[in-house]
C-alpha cells in the first residue's frame, strides 16, 4: 500500500497539524510505503516573503523530523524540487471542473482573507493537491478533516481522467489510483481553544486559542488554562452542546490514545480548572521530546538540505513514471 500526504511549510505548527495529521505520518510509516512532502509550491498561493518561506521549510522539515519521520522509513521531500507535480497539474487541470474548483470552501475562506491580489493559483490549488497524490498513486491519503473536500475532488479527478483516457487505452501505460482519505477517529479536527467552533488553524484561528508545537511549556498551560468552556461543570463529550470541554476531551483522548468515554470517566468528578491543567501537562509531556529533538536538528540546515535532496530523487522517479503514462494516455509528445 502506498501512503501520501503533503503539509505547508509553515513553521508554525499548532496542535491540530500534530494531532490530526503528523502523529498519522509517523504511524503510517511502518504501514505502507510511505511519502511525505513539504508544499511549498501551495505556499506561493498566498502573499509571502521568500526569505521566510526558506526559513519556515526548515523549520517544518525540522519539526516532522522530530515528531518521528524516518527517512529511512518513508520519503521524505520538498515540493518544489520534482517538477513533474506542477507539469502534472497543467495536465489534469483538463480534467477539473472550473465549477468544482469554485465551491471549494478554502478558496472561498482564504480568497475572502486577502486584501490586495487573489491569485489564480490560490484557485487552482487542488489540482496542485491533486497532482501531488495522483503523481504517487497512492491509495491512502492521511489527512485532518478539514481536507475532506479536497481529497473527494482528487478523487473525482483520478476517476475523470480514468474515464475519459485511461478506459480503452492499450499499451503500458497504467491508469490513476483513485485515493481514500484517511483520517483518526479521535482529533481530525481539533477546535481553537478561545472559539471552540472552529478549527485550530494557522491562518484563521486566535493567537490564545491556537497552540503552538514548539510553545513553551509555560505559553501552553496558560493556553489551556485560559481555554473557553462554559458554565456547566460536568465533563461530558457533546460538541453540540459543550464545544469547548468536547474540544479539550478530545485532545487529552487524542495525546493518550484513548477514548472519550475513558477521558469522560477520569474526570467524572473533576473540576474544570484541574481537567485544563491535565490536559495541558499531557500536551507539554507530548510534545517537549518533540522540542528537544527539533533544537537538535534545526541548526544543521545542510543536514536537513541532505535529506529532502535525496527524498526527492526518490519522489522525482516515482512521479516521472506517472507522468509519462499520462501523457502517453493524452497524446501529448511524441508516441512512446
Ligand atoms: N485543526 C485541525 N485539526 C486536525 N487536523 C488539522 N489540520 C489542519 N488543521 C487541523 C491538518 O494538518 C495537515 C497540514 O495542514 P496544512 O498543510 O494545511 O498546514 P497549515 O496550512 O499550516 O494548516 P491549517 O491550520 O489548516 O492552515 P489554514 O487554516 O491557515 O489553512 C492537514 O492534513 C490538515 O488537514
């Protein structure tokens, strides 16, 4: 089975990139072969530094690292070094539907959040993500559950470009995979702590209510303590009901590897100052061997250079393949 997924470079990784996605990386490694890529091509859709964007890539690269990717167990690499995903993004934007692309929620969000340009490529973005997994043909897609739409539109891209030119082709070249998102049962979608209803996000969440991965240990209690819930006092799982206090149970479920219910019954008598501090030292416990070894590896920047370059020789070969089927399927350049 092959596993892919790619994640922004943008440096400042909060919990629910930890919970909802990084943990999955890492455990999806011994399960698969597994393929990760830092996007920092999807980065360029919005307005940016290119000095910080260099930065902010080691700063993820360093991060995932630490959190447990093995580049001796998967590949791991940057984007923009395998050029084969923006060709094959050019390739299968023929099979996208521009009404699709149009009620696509992040476009809408982030279009709505810019205040001079907005870019066609911020439009375009999901076929860039698209590409990026339909390159590998992976079968397997870790995500959060923000990026539901997201991956039903790759999905309906592999099947399009299927249909209309992989159906009755002859020869060697081999169709697109159509991929499953995967996402965890507990903490696909983990709720800014100040406003409960919406997710925790880099972008879109409150400076208070967003915790960092390489917060200190002291910024992280206060987030926690200072974390929205409501005036009832019992712990309970209800998001409709209790969004905040579901929120926090579900972190602390999360980082354990439990259940709600178990969460739920730890704390049947608890107050909700002492539960906050729990659920904080359990994501300080968490995440400080991940601080540790980030500290470790991100001064060497050659070191981490090292690692990309060499996963993105693997990638690059990979992606080449199923470019070559595509285009041989399409008719573009010469017949094979
Ligand atoms: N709140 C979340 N809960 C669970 N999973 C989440 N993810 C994002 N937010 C949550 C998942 O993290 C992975 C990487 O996301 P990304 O590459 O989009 O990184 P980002 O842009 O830094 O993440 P944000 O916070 O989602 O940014 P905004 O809101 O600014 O666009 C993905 O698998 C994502 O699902």
């Amino acid at each position: 089975m092959r596993i892919f997924s790619g994640i922004q470079p943008t440096g400042r990784k909060h919990l629910g990139n930890f919970i909802g996605a990084i943990e999955q990386y890492v455990a999806l490694q011994d399960r698969g072969e597994a393929i990760y890529c830092i996007v920092d091509l999807h980065a360029t859709t919005v307005p940016y530094e290119p000095a910080v964007l260099r930065e902010r890539l080691y700063d993820t690269a360093a991060i995932l690292l630490a959190a447990g990717l093995d580049a001796e167990r998967c590949i791991f690499f940057r984007q923009g070094d395998v050029p084969e995903h923006t060709e094959l993004t050019w390739l299968l934007s023929s099979v996208t539907a521009f009404g699709d692309l149009n009620r696509m929620h992040q476009f809408k969000d982030k279009a709505g959040a810019q205040r001079d340009l907005v870019s066609a490529s911020l439009f375009t973005y999901p076929t860039l993500m698209a590409a990026d997994v339909l390159a590998y043909r992976a079968q397997q897609v870790p995500v959060g559950d923000d990026q539901r739409q997201h991956i039903e539109l790759m999905r309906d891209i592999a099947e399009r470009f299927n249909a209309r030119f992989a159906a009755e082709a002859a020869g060697a070249a081999a169709p697109l995979v159509v991929p499953e998102g995967v996402y965890r049962e507990v903490g696909a979608r983990i709720m800014d702590l100040q406003e409960p209803t919406k997710k925790m996000s880099t972008t879109g969440g409150t400076e208070q209510g967003t915790v960092l991965v390489l917060d200190e240990p002291k910024t992280i209690e206060k987030k926690f303590k200072r974390a929205v819930t409501d005036s009832g006092s019992e712990i309970r799982h209800d998001r409709a009901e209790k969004p905040g206090v579901a929120n926090l149970i579900e972190i602390l479920a999360a980082v354990r590897d439990t259940s709600f219910a178990a969460v739920e019954a730890d704390f049947a008598d608890a107050r909700y100052g002492d539960f906050k501090v729990a659920v904080a030292e359990a994501v300080i416990e968490r995440l400080t061997p991940v601080q540790e070894r980030y500290a470790e590896l991100r001064p060497d920047e050659a070191a981490l250079e090292a690692i990309l370059a060499a996963g993105a020789e693997k990638a690059r070969t990979i992606a080449a393949d199923t470019v070559a089927d595509v285009r041989q399927l399409m008719g573009v350049g010469p017949n094979p």
